[in-house]
C-alpha cells in the first residue's frame, strides 16, 4: 500500500511541476504594436454556480453578474497570429477598429505542446 501512495505522490508532483512550469512561473513582459481588427460587444450575463456536495442542507445557486465588456482582435506586428484581450466598455471608448495600439503582453508556453499569447495592457498611440 505505501508504494501505491509513493507512485500517486511522484505522479500527483509531476503534474503539480507541469502546472507551475506552464501557468505560474515568472515570464517576461513584452511589447509590441498591432492594429485593432475587430472590435465584438458582449452583453451583461449571469452565470450560476451550484454548491456540490452530498450534505443535506439547504443550498441555494449564487448568481454571479458579468459585466459587459469589449473583446478587441488585435494583429500584433511581426507575428502571424491574433490576439484576444477583453476590457470595459469605458475603457474602450477610445479604441475604435483600424486604430493603432501598444499591446503588453506575456508568452506562456508548454514546450512545442501548448502556447498562449496573454494580453495584459492595450494602449492607443493615437488619440
């Protein structure tokens, strides 16, 4: 029994290492400059979350409001792919379709497995 719980622990830190390397550890930020493609409006939502459990008590669900926002595509210069980056609809007032941005952002990646792109600061350069 105490090999089957040292197998789960190397396999259960493995992912833990996987997980970290992948989504958490340190990256740099980079900046580059794109061209907003498409600008798409996401009306206000709600999701719901339902308490799990076996426990008799009385659960209600919890509505959790989303607010509405602006999804802006953005062609990032020097690369082949778009970018996703979501922000407010106050804040995005100034950024129109065509306009030309600052984009920080950061690369996560799993080796030649997975690769993302993470948008964290759109800036216009013109006003």
């Amino acid at each position: 029994m105490i090999k089957l719980y040292v197998v789960l622990a190397i396999i259960f830190g493995a992912i833990g290492i996987a997980v970290w390397f992948a989504f958490l550890r340190p990256v740099n930020q980079q900046t580059g400059y794109g061209t907003i493609l498409n600008k798409d409006a996401r009306a206000a939502d709600k999701y719901v979350q339902h308490q799990p459990g076996a426990s008799r008590g009385f659960r209600t669900p919890t509505e959790i409001n989303i607010a509405e926002s602006d999804v802006l595509e953005i062609a990032l210069e020097g690369r082949a792919e778009r970018v996703l980056y979501s922000t407010n609809t106050v804040a995005s007032r100034v950024l129109g379709v065509g306009q030309r941005v600052r984009v920080t952002y950061v690369e996560r990646s799993f080796g030649p497995l997975w690769h993302r792109t993470q948008v964290l600061d759109v800036q216009a350069l013109e006003p």
